[in-house]
C-alpha cells in the first residue's frame, strides 16, 4: 500500500473540519474497545485526535486495528464529525470532533515499551535518559522543547532587533584558566598539543569588540568539565552578549528588554521595567545567598545586639574568636567581617516539632554551622509575648526587646545561628530559608521574580596560599573609586559585576571588562599572576588591546536554565534533549565510550588507566 500522507496535523481540527475528509499520521497513544467500537487517541507533536472506528466498518479495517498496540505509527484516512454534546472533551483542544476510519495503515510496529509514554512519566531517571528518543515524546517534553525553541527564536528576534549581530567563535580553542577543567581535543598534526572546548566565548567577544562590532551575540555552546548537577551539565547553552562603549547600567537595561520581550513572546507575561538591585553584601545579609529567591520575604536578621545581654555563651564566644580573628587580619592589611549571629522568624511556625527543627538544622549544618538554636514566641502573663523552648532560657532578661526588635509575633518560631565567621552564619541560615521557602510552600513555579545582585568583591582572600584571587575572573573592571587602591586595600574593592538571579538561581553573570593594559598587569600583579604566564595563556588578548580597545562589557545568561525556570523545573535535563547523566554519562549512546588502538595511535596517544587498589 502506498503511504497515506498526513493532510493536516493531530492538534489542527476542531467543529469547522467537520464534513471534511482528512488523513492523519501519528502515534497511537491509547485504545481502548467498547461493544464493537474501537477508539484511538493518535498522537503528534502538534497534539491528540480521537480517531474511531465504527462497529460497521468492514472486517479488514477491524483486522488491522485488532493488531494495533500503543506506540505503532499509523496512517488513517476518515471524516471528520462532531462528538454529541455529552461527549465533547475539554481537556483536549480536539476535543469537539472525531474523525470515522475509512482506510488505516501500519507504517512502523512498536516492541513492548520499556515504560509508558504519559503525559509526565514516572519512569526514573536512568531508564528515561537510555531511551530518551521515547521520553521525548512525551507531552511535557514535548512541550518544553517548543518553549526551549520560542524563547531561542523570540532572543534572535529581540537581539537583532536592537542592532546586534549574530557572530559565530571558534569551538577548537586554546586552552585558558577559567575555573573549571577544560576538555581537551588531541590534535592528529601536531602531537602532543591539544584545542580546548570552550568553557565560554569570553575571550574572543571581547576580541570582537576590538574589531569594532560593538553589538554582538550568540547562542553559544559551552564545555566546562565539572561535576554534574540540577542545573549544570558539562555541555550547555548561554545566551552570550557583548557591548562596546556602555556601563553597567547601559548592559542591565539591555538584559531587561531582552527578557521583557522573551516572556511576553513565549508567555505573555509582563515583566517590571527594571528589575530591583540588591548589593551583594545585602544579599548575603537579609537573604544568605548572592542568588536569593523573593517570591517569599522571611529577611535574616542581625542578632548580635541581643547577645550581649544574654547568658549564651556560645554565642558570646563565636563574636568574640571572630573579632579577635579581624583584628588579626587587619594587622596584615586584610579586611574581614568578623562573627557573626543572624536570626530568621518564621511567622505561624511555633508548632513546629522538635524532629522538623532537626531537619532544619542539618540544612545548617551542610554549610559548616556548629548548630542551630530555637526559641517560640508564646503568650506570656498579662498578654505580653514570651519566649519558651530551646535556647530560650538564656534570654529571659531581654526578650520583650528581642521579640519587639525583630518584629516576632506570638506563634512565631525564631532561628538563630552564630559563627566566628559572618559568612558561615549568614550561608547557613540562607539554606535554613531556602529549605522553608520549599517546605512551606512559597515558591510558585509560575512567580518569576527577577534581581540584579551587584557590587561584588573584585578580590578575595586565600587564607590558604596566603595570597588575593580575582572573585570572578581577571579581566573585570574595577569600579572607578577603587583604582588608586588597588594594590594598598584589595579586600575593598568592588568590582564592575552583576549577577541577573531568577527565583533562587542565578540566570547570569557580566562585567564590565578591562580594556586598558596597563590596569590589566595591575590585576595581574595583585593576585600573583605571573607576567609571563599571562602573556602565555592570553597574549592574543592583551595584546589586541595595544590597538586602540574600547571600553567594553556583556553578560551570558544561561539559556538552558531559563527554559528550566520558566517550564516549572528544578533539573536542566528536563529542557534538553539529550543531556547527559548526575555522572556525565548519556545512557542512551554510552558515551563517553572506549576507542580503537588505530585511532588512539593516529593521535600519537595512548591511555593509562588509574591504579587498582
């Protein structure tokens, strides 16, 4: 028989087509038999149409549908007719018609499926990444990747839009420190030397910017050897932009229109006019991380005032080891912040047992917290608030000002956690928040809640090495104020960053770059680098700038992520269609796999396996 070709699409018809005769082609998605009548839900990407066969169709066409099992591609032919009132379905956008098989045919049969194609399968992890071409076809993969496709197409049309070009950089690279391991490609004519995968086109945007193409993007491929998680993968995607002759204000104003567009092309929502910007120390002070999530307030608090009043004495310990320990530091010219105890009210929360305040505390507890002390605020006599349980005992002579001074309520559950280190305190109860952000409910999947986090540290201090590191990478600018600094106070200075972050994860990260080489050698000195190394690793870099570089800065907003977030998911692989496993390993084609002896010998390489022990 020759292939019936599809007229019109599984998701195309409604009561308009009815009388008209059609042929489909797709998937059987379900059947199911009632007395003599035979119903098909046939599936492509584009939707679901209940195809029918009637009890009085002849016995051939029964014969082939009696074969049909879930997942055979068929072709039918039939008309289209309208379902009686009492059997229209809502729920499909098909689902005011039928259409009655006249011919159908079996163009591929399918095996017994190793799990069921649904509309979100419950089939774990592994099995679905080893037959990822049957997962895909699933609706909610299905309809994560025509989100991944619009926003992709509604970027290109936005960035081009504004005069940027589209601008294509090497996949082979020299290999450059960039953080994370590079992969490497061993090179057939030259052994012994290797390209790398780019981790990011970092370097060669801003080569495009000394070309004079002062309006570039890209959506760009990056390789970045490190562990696999949630939302990373050792290959993705990033929306790369770069800009010459702009500030920092000129770069986040871009970002906005960008994603204003986006989300009103994909999703038709509208974002704010500017999104709100949140220092970097007041990040990690109210809200514990640098990529806080604000669909939900629950500020941290600063408990070192109610401290010293008090009989704790842990507490008075980790402020005084952490003053003593700035004190020490400041004699060797470096700024530190010193202890630190901050507290977070969890409004209405009083009831929480003492195996849900455990749970909490190990969330602490992963980010080097000692502990984590409690206290319920309770209707004491006369009305007036109290404090009981925990480490209440400890405050019983300021508690009227503790609970006043950090806004609690009666039925609020109070968290405290101290360090001789801010950070760690701050770090600590962040994860604290960001656990009961979950567990209570407050992140809405369809709440987008956009910031820009700025001011970061250009350096910090490697206790270790007794040495500075850039925070981010070299070739940030630092902010105008600090460059008669520099060298004499580094741990003060605030590099020309911003980070975009997206309801707890960070969607981006730009800079304003260095342009000038005699500041570039400047950074270069500060954090050890040696002149010569630098010129080895970036002298095509450096050396561009001796021709006349532009002030010039970008931002590379993930793209796998975004899609992530917007789709309601918490794991990158649900938006990418062929990703990779929590061990960077694809099941479905094995890779990375093993090569032939010829092949490792054309490459002048060969393979030494780690030691058995």
């Amino acid at each position: 028989m020759k292939q019936m070709k599809r007229s019109t699409t599984c998701g195309a018809l409604s009561s308009a087509d009815v009388g008209k005769t059609v042929v489909l082609n797709g998937w059987v998605h379900r059947k199911r038999d009632h007395g003599g009548i035979s119903f098909i839900n046939l599936r492509d990407r584009y939707g679901v149409t209940q195809v029918v066969v009637d009890a009085d169709a002849d016995d051939s066409l029964k014969a082939v549908v009696a074969e049909l099992r879930n997942e055979f591609c068929i072709a039918i032919q039939g008309s289209v007719r309208a379902r009686p009132d009492t059997m229209v379905n809502k729920d499909m956008a098909t689902g005011a018609i039928e259409v009655v098989t006249q011919k159908l045919e079996i163009l591929t049969r399918s095996e017994v499926l190793p799990f069921q194609i649904d509309e979100n399968s419950d089939a774990k992890e592994e099995l679905r990444l080893k037959y990822r071409y049957l997962d895909l076809r699933s609706g909610g993969m299905q309809r994560r990747l025509k989100l991944r496709n619009d926003v992709a197409f509604a970027v290109r049309e936005h960035m081009i839009s504004e005069g940027f070009y589209e601008i294509e950089t090497p996949t082979f690279i020299k290999s450059t420190p960039e953080g994370a391991r590079d992969y490497l490609v061993p090179s057939r004519l030259y052994p012994g030397k290797f390209y790398a995968l780019p981790q990011s086109p970092q370097l060669y945007k801003q080569l495009l910017m000394v070309s004079g193409f002062d309006k570039y993007f890209q959506l760009a491929r990056c390789y970045r050897d490190e562990d696999a998680r949630g939302d990373r993968q050792p290959e993705f995607t990033q929306i790369d932009i770069e800009m010459s002759f702009v500030g920092r204000d000129d770069v986040l104003a871009m970002t906005e229109r960008l994603f204003s567009h986006v989300f009103k092309k994909t999703m038709n929502l509208e974002l704010p006019a500017q999104f709100r910007r949140i220092t970097y120390e007041d990040a990690l002070e109210l809200y514990g991380s640098d990529k806080p999530d604000l669909r939900y307030e629950m500020l941290m608090q600063d408990f070192g005032p109610y401290v010293e009043k008090s009989g704790f004495q842990a507490f008075k310990d980790a402020l005084a080891e952490g003053k003593a320990e700035q004190q020490r530091q400041a004699a060797n010219g470096v700024t530190i912040a010193g202890g630190g105890v901050k507290a977070l009210v969890v409004p209405g929360k009083a009831d929480y047992s003492r195996k849900q305040i455990e749970e909490l505390e190990a969330a602490a507890k992963i980010y080097k917290a000692k502990g984590m002390a409690w206290m319920k605020v309770s209707a004491g006599a006369e009305g007036k608030a109290g404090l009981e349980g925990g480490a209440s005992k400890f405050f019983t002579e300021n508690a009227a000002e503790l609970i006043s001074g950090l806004g609690a309520k009666v039925g609020d559950l109070i968290l405290l956690v101290a360090d001789a280190k801010r950070s760690i305190a701050n770090i600590a109860l962040g994860a604290v928040r960001s656990k009961l952000g979950r567990d209570l409910g407050f992140c809405d999947p369809k709440r987008f809640e956009f910031a820009w986090i700025v001011d970061f540290p250009m350096f910090e201090y490697n206790e270790e090495a007794q040495r500075w590191d850039t925070a981010h990478h070299m070739f940030t600018w630092p902010q105008e104020q600090y460059h008669a600094t520099l060298e004499s106070d580094p741990g003060s200075v605030k590099g020309d960053l911003y980070d975009l972050v997206l309801n707890g994860f960070e969607l981006a990260s730009g800079s304003i770059r260095i342009h000038d080489p005699a500041l570039q050698k400047r950074i270069f000195k500060i954090v050890g680098f040696d002149e010569a190394d630098g010129e080895k690793k970036f002298g095509f870099l450096t050396e561009s700038f001796k021709y006349g570089a532009p002030p010039h800065g970008g931002i590379a907003p993930g793209l796998d992520r975004l899609v992530m977030i917007m789709a309601g998911e918490t794991s990158i692989k649900e938006v990418i269609a062929f990703p990779k496993n929590s061990f960077a390993v694809s099941p479905m084609d094995e890779a990375p796999s093993e090569v032939d002896q010829q092949q490792l010998d054309d490459l002048h390489l060969s393979v030494r396996y780690p030691e058995q022990h």
